[in-house]
C-alpha cells in the first residue's frame, strides 16, 4: 500500500484533477462549489481517509482529538469493506463524525444544564439544531453534495490507490 506521504500527494493532485475536470465539463461552474469541494475533500483524505483504523498518521493528526476514533478502530477491522468500501467507507466515517458529534454536543449540553442551569433541556435543543441542519441541507443541495461528495470520493481515492497499488505489488 502507498504510504502516508504518497496517500497525501494523491489527495492532492486528485483534487487538483477534480477541479480542472469541473471546471472544464460542468456548464456552469461555480468556484464556491469548487472551493467547498475542495476543502472537504483534503481534509477527508489527510484526516478521515481509510487508515483511521490503524495507529496511522491519519489518525495523528487529530491530535488530542483522536480519541474519539479509537471506537472506530476497535469497531472497525483494517482493509475491511467497512474502512476501505469504494463508497461505503467514506460513508461509515461521515456518519461515525457526525454521530461522534452529536453525542459530544449532547453530552457537553448536559453537564452545562447539570452544573449551571438545571431547566435547559440539552434534548429539545440537540433535536431542534439538526431539525435545523436538515433544513439547511435540503435549502442547499449544490452545497450539501459538494461537502458529501469531497468528503466521500477522498475515502474512495485512499481505497483505490490501496487497491491498485496492491494490484500493481502482486502482478510484478
């Protein structure tokens, strides 16, 4: 498999490729879309690609905030369909994130309405913010589809590379 060095050139040059490719075949192109696309699909692949299961440099640069991936790396065998699914994989991680995130928003809510005011509701008001955000994905398909598809097809990019590289080591 390539290692971390070349999985981030390829997010790279595959993200610049993406860019020229929209920017030549789309009828009309709107450089906001390319930017969201781009920032998503970079911080995918140098931060939430496929080797989120392994002590990797992935993984490191989290920093402090890695742990909240070591129930995924426990959860989730490397190389699995579930890692490393062409689709699926960025998938699992996006919504992995964003449960992550709920339950920490939650969570955070809860000690606050605990320690400092007892008659906040952290339920009401975690249901009300994603009734919100799906408000604001629906309002917003170009845009949604651009954050889904840049952090979705960075996965599929890490899994490809794997795969042909491991073609490639095999046939020669």
């Amino acid at each position: 498999m390539p290692n971390s060095h070349a999985h981030d050139v390829i997010t790279v040059l595959t993200a610049v490729g993406a860019n020229v490719a929209y920017f030549h075949y789309a009828p009309h192109p709107q450089p906001s879309l390319a930017v969201l696309f781009t920032a998503t699909y970079i911080f995918a692949g140098y931060a939430c690609a496929g080797d989120l299961d392994l002590d990797s440099r992935e993984f490191r640069r989290w920093g402090p905030l890695r742990v909240i991936w070591l129930p995924y790396q426990k959860m989730v065998p490397h190389r699995s369909w579930i890692s490393h699914g062409l689709i699926l994989g960025g998938v699992v991680r996006i919504c992995y994130l964003i449960a992550v995130c709920a339950l920490l928003s939650w969570g955070g809510l809860k000690a606050y309405s605990y320690f400092y005011n007892p008659s906040l509701n952290p339920t009401a008001i975690t249901s009300e913010k994603w009734s919100s955000l799906v408000h604001l994905m629906r309002s917003r398909p170009l845009e949604t589809t651009a954050l889904l598809g840049g952090f979705i097809l960075a996965g599929t990019t890490h899994s490809l590379s794997d795969f042909i590289w491991s073609w490639f080591k095999r046939c020669f």
